[in-house]
C-alpha cells in the first residue's frame, strides 16, 4: 500500500501526457489517436456549376424544390462595403451575399511556435515583424460567405446566384447615426422579384436582413426563403500550441437542443439531426468567434447540413448549414416580408445569451461544459470587482483553496506522517527483504498506529484535476481574455509565456512539492517522481500563460499549506 499513491500519481500524468500528444496531434492537422479523420470524397460536381451554389434541397407543397438556375460566368458582381464601429462587412451585388466580415476591435496575434523560436535563438534571427491586422471571419480564401434567396418547385426565383443591384445611400456610419441600411433588388426571375435590405446597427456584431417577395407575375407562387452559410473544411486553432477546439456547423432547436457537426461526419453521410422544428438557429463555429443565422420569431423551419458539390478551381470542399422558411402562397400582386437576423462576432457569453436562445453554446468548452460554465460565471463574476483577468485566476485558485482547504489539509498530514515513517519503512524493508508478506503487515500496523491512510494524499489530485481541465477550456474559449495583458511581459494571457517564465518557475515549484513529499521506497520510482514535474513542466511551456498562472498559484499555496502541517507536526 505504500506506493500506491505514487501509482495512482504517474497513470494521472502519464494519461495527461497522452492527452496533450493527442491534442499537439490534432492541433497540427493529423488524425487523433482515437477517432482518425476519414479520407474526403472527391468532388463529383460537373463541370462549369458556380462556386457556393450548394441550394437546400427545400421541400415544397408540391415536392422538392429545385436548385436555381446556374449564373452565367460574366454576371455582373459589385463588392460594396459597409462600415460600423464594430464590423466592417463586404457585400456582393451578385445574390447579395456578404463574402467578407472585419471586426476591427479583435486584432490578430503573432503564434510562433517554439521550434520557431529556438531556432531562432540558436541561429541569432532577427524576430520576424508582425503587423496586427482585424480578425476576418467571411473570406474568400476559405469560401467562407453567408447566402440567402428563394427556391420553388414551381420554377427558378430570385437566389445567391442572381445579380441584384444597390440602391443609393450610406455606406458608413457617421458620428450621431444609429444605423446604416443597404438595399438590393433583383431582377424579376420566375415572376417573382427579391428585395434584400441589410441593417447595420451601432454597436452590434448583428446584421438585420429583411427579405421582401414581390410576385410580379400573373400566377401564385409559393417561395421559401432559404438562409446558409457556407464554408471550406480547415480548422481554425488558437494562440497555444494544444488548441484542439471545435471548428464547424452547429445546429439547434429546444427540441433537440444543442449539436455539433464534425466535416468528417458530413463526409460519411453521418449527419443527424432533426430536420423539422418550430424554433432555433444554425452557425458555424471557430475558436473564440461564430457567425449565425437567428430567426427568434416561432414558426416552422427546415435544419439542413451538407457537403456542396465539387467546383472549378476550388481545391477544396465547401461545407453549407441553414434553414428554410416556407412562406405563404402569394397571389399576383401580393408581397411577404421574411425577417432574419446574422450574427458575426466574438464568442462573448453574456452577450450571446441575450441574442438567441441557447447561443451561448457555440463557445466550446468540450466534455467539461458541466464544470466549466459555472467556473466562467465565478472568474467573470471576481473580474467585475478586480479588473484584471490575471489578477482574476489568482483570486479564483484562492477561493478554490478555501474551498478545498480541510481536503487538501487532510492529504498533506497524510502525506506529512508518511515523511514521518519514512525511515521506519525503509528500515522494515531492509528486515524483511525476502518476507513480503511480513514486511506488508508490519508495514501496515505502523500504518494503524500512526493513523496513516497510505492513498490519502491522492484525494486532492482526484478533486483538482477535473477542476484544472475544465479551467484549461474555459482559458481557451473565453475570447474576454484573449489578448488580456496580467502584468510585466505577460501581455496575453490566452498564449504561451513568450520567455517561458512562468512555466519554469511552476517546474521549480512542482520540484519543490516533490521534495517535501515523502520519498518512495523504490530508487527507480524516487528517480520517476522527480522527472515527472520536468516532463510536465516542459509541457507547459506551450500552454496558454493563464492556465501556468494558476497552476503556479495552486502550487504555491499548496507548499505553503504543506509546510505549515509539517511544521505543526515536527516534520523536516
């Protein structure tokens, strides 16, 4: 029983270790160990169909609605910018889609990677410069766009694919103004025409879209409006090196809440579902920010997911999620109004809530969610009163010591009158080296009599490590901290310690815990616990630097509390 502590301490690291190989794995593009990403499907698409033309297959009154006709290669395409204080966003007079979207208050970061950096050191490299520029989500390098238009089984309407044009007036908004409107008007296709109007507010990463159906022809129609967003299948990691957070579409409903759909499942047809509901959203989601399509009114609408069709001159597949909207059949003359509202911006939890039911959801904190949304309530809670995120996760380690503080106290006399016996148990296994069985019940009578429980010093590591994985998603999920300066060098807390101070000093500290520990009977498992806080320490170097501050703090306090019960129990 006596080394059954140290047992349970190295399969704790060692699964750590395996962990993070895993995530480091995932982070630079290769398969997991443990679900090994399955090769895509060629493109299948005939030649000359347009990028992005991947229509819902919506179905229809009269059966399933056609995809619109394809655009002649030559349409007519203008590229108009719209500027607020928060967003500024490109649209395409062609179908009026928005094919690009800035956020000039979230600005990009540089992410050398350590291999990067030591060689550079060890060359005398000048340190690339690096330039901060806006965080883009809508771009043409990943196809990544957001569409709407109308499809009906009784023949093409006015979609992504048709040309539309601006009508005059502000493109930016001014000092004094609230809002900034564009409006776009299709031609007449199928007798039917589309007017698009897109509203920018100040202060809102939103984007009213209000669709206008015109039947301008000489016999009813009924049209469904169709809302998607389209994108490439690459992953967007973060600032540290084991990131392996949850890049692609999301579907929900209060019927089947919250899902997540891998590009991988989309490949192998695994997509499921549910495809029919009264309410909910669709996004695609990234590390630290989304973009959504939110309909918060009630009334039936069709989920969709689905890999597009191969195209020209696009090496890559695109990937399309949206909803559906059947309106009502309008007669000659008549007109219906279909009100959306597009989210793209930063993954701000407290503001998310506020825009849709369940948005808060796209902020990954994987398996731990559990763990982690009352963790993000209790740090965003202790930043309201100090101010400073760094400052934040010290207070937030220290609470959590107060917390755990007759558990961690327990295991650290435990640990204390193990140091204590040390040389008592040495001395038994040198008696009854060749007498196992003996040397057990002595040792275990010693154990009685200094009412010593030999794995009770693994309670607070068992308490602890649930609590430390679920605070390392909520550091990498939080955007609120990325690019949240502490003090000194450390200017964001959301990226690794760019001279590894933090990190070394934890290594220091963990060294220092094995030291006061009590040591174990076996020289080759003695040699194994002063490795593993070197090993684990190297670890870190790559860690987002909050997560090392507060393994740093919890290490610091537990020595403390550590060395005051061994003082109080005559322990050296």
């Amino acid at each position: 029983m006596t080394d059954i502590r140290r047992t349970v301490l190295w399969v704790v690291f060692t699964m750590s270790l395996v962990l993070l190989w895993d995530g480091w794995q995932k982070h630079n593009g290769h398969p997991s160990m443990f679900s090994p990403a399955a090769p895509k499907a060629a493109s299948s698409a005939a030649p000359g169909t347009p990028a992005s033309s991947g229509v819902p297959a919506a179905t229809a009154a009269a059966g399933q609605a056609p995809a619109p006709a394809a655009t002649p290669a030559a349409a007519p395409s203008e590229k108009i910018t719209i500027r607020t204080d928060v967003l500024t966003v490109t649209v395409d007079t062609l179908g009026g889609d928005i094919v690009r979207a800035e956020l000039p208050k979230y600005l990009t970061s540089p992410d050398p990677t350590v291999t990067d950096q030591l060689l550079q050191m060890v060359h005398l490299q000048k340190k690339p410069e690096f330039t901060p520029e806006p965080v883009v989500l809508f771009n043409a390098a990943q196809h990544y766009r957001a569409q709407t238009g109308l499809v009906s089984a009784q023949g093409p309407l006015p979609a992504h694919t048709t040309p539309m044009t601006a009508v005059a007036g502000e493109r930016e908004l001014k000092a004094g103004q609230d809002q900034v409107q564009l409006r776009l008007e299709s031609a007449e296709v199928g007798g039917v025409k589309l007017v698009k109007t897109l509203t920018f507010k100040r202060g809102a990463y939103t984007v009213g879209v209000t669709h206008e159906v015109i039947n301008t022809g000489t016999a009813p129609v009924t049209p469904q409006v169709y809302l998607q967003l389209v994108r490439d299948g690459s992953t967007v990691t973060g600032g540290a090196a084991f990131t392996p957070s949850f890049t692609g579409p999301a579907v929900y409903n209060d019927k089947a809440k919250f899902h997540t759909i891998k590009f991988e499942d989309i490949d192998k047809g695994k997509v499921d579902i549910e495809k029919q509901a009264g309410d909910g959203w669709v996004a695609m989601v990234q590390h630290y920010f989304a973009s959504a399509w939110l309909v918060n009114e009630p009334g039936n609408r069709e989920f969709f997911v689905r890999k597009l069709p191969g195209q020209p001159g696009v090496s890559a597949d695109t990937y399309a999620t949206g909803l559906v909207f059947t309106l009502p059949t309008l007669a000659p003359n008549a007109t219906a109004t279909q009100q959306a509202t597009l989210f793209a911006g930063p993954q701000e939890e407290n503001n998310l809530a506020k825009l849709a039911p369940g948005l808060e959801r796209v902020k990954d904190y994987g398996m731990l969610t559990i763990l982690a949304e009352p963790l993000f309530w209790l740090l965003d809670k202790l930043h309201g009163f100090i101010g400073n995120w760094g400052w934040t996760i010290v207070a937030l380690v220290l609470l959590l010591k107060v917390a755990l503080y007759w558990l961690n106290a327990s295991a650290y006399r435990s640990m204390a009158k193990m140091k204590a016996v040390a040389p008592r148990i040495t001395e038994l296994k040198e008696r009854y080296k060749d007498k196992p069985q003996e040397m057990q019940q002595a040792m275990m009578q010693i154990y009685r009599e200094e009412k010593i429980n030999p794995i009770g010093g693994c309670l607070p590591i068992f308490a602890q490590m649930p609590i430390f994985m679920a605070l390392y998603w909520v550091l990498l999920s939080t955007v609120e901290m990325r690019q949240a300066p502490w003090i000194f060098w450390i200017t964001d807390l959301s990226v690794r310690d760019p001279y590894f101070i933090l990190p070394l000093l934890m290594m220091a500290s963990s060294l220092f815990q094995v030291w006061l520990n009590p040591p174990a009977a076996d020289p080759m498992q003695q040699k194994m616990m002063w490795i593993m806080p070197v090993a684990f320490g190297i670890m870190f170097f790559v860690f987002p630097a909050g997560l090392v501050l507060y393994w740093l703090t919890n290490n610091i306090l537990s020595i403390a509390q550590q060395w005051m019960i061994n003082k109080q129990l005559g322990v050296n």
